[in-house]
C-alpha cells in the first residue's frame, strides 16, 4: 500500500515562488535518490499557502529517508515557515484520470475504510 505524507504550509509573506523554486532545483532531487519515493506536488491554496504531498512506497521508506530530509528541511525550507503541519498516513483511495497509475499502484489504491 501506498503512503503519503501530507505538508499543509505558510510562508512568510512575498516568498512563496523562492520557495517553490528552491524545492524545484534541490529538494525535488534530493527526494528523487531516496529508495521508495514516488512523486511530489505542491499545491498552492493562496498568495503564502500550500499543500505539499508527498508519496512513498510505504511507511518504511518514508521513515527510513526522514532523518536525511528533515535535516535538509531544517537548513533550507525552515526560514521559509510561518506554520506548517505534517500529517502523514497510508493512501486508502487514489486516482487519475490522465492514463498514469497513481503513485506505488495500479488504477485504483484502496485500503482499510475501517
């Protein structure tokens, strides 16, 4: 099954695009060496706002890339937050509609609705 951790976030004001540009050219391949990782997005919900997914192949490679992330994370993106919470959990229902499988699975991610 696949998992997710889920970043909602605010940035100091005006510096939204530095933010998103800095994960484009360093965090992005930083995350794309790490064994079980799938796809990253960032979403963003207003003018300093923003969702970030990030999807593993499960709770083990997340947690085993966590230590090497957060420190780059503490370093780099830190000065960047205002607020942010990092929920995370395994994906129960995942799909697209552009002919590509969602990340880790077929057409169709279901799990536990228990």
């Amino acid at each position: 099954m696949s998992f997710a951790s889920v970043n909602v976030f605010t940035v100091r004001a005006g510096a939204m695009d530095a933010f998103v540009a800095l994960q484009h050219d360093a965090f992005l391949p930083l995350l794309r060496r790490q064994s079980g990782f799938h796809a990253f997005e960032i979403v963003r919900t207003g003018a300093d706002t923003g969702v970030a997914t990030l999807w593993w192949a499960s709770e083990e490679a997340r947690q085993a890339a966590t230590p090497e992330l957060n420190r780059w994370v503490e370093e780099h993106l830190a000065p960047f937050f205002i607020a942010v919470d990092n929920p995370a959990g395994p994906v129960v229902l995942s799909w697209r509609d552009d002919g590509a499988d969602p990340p880790g699975a077929g057409p169709h991610t279901v799990g536990s609705y228990a």
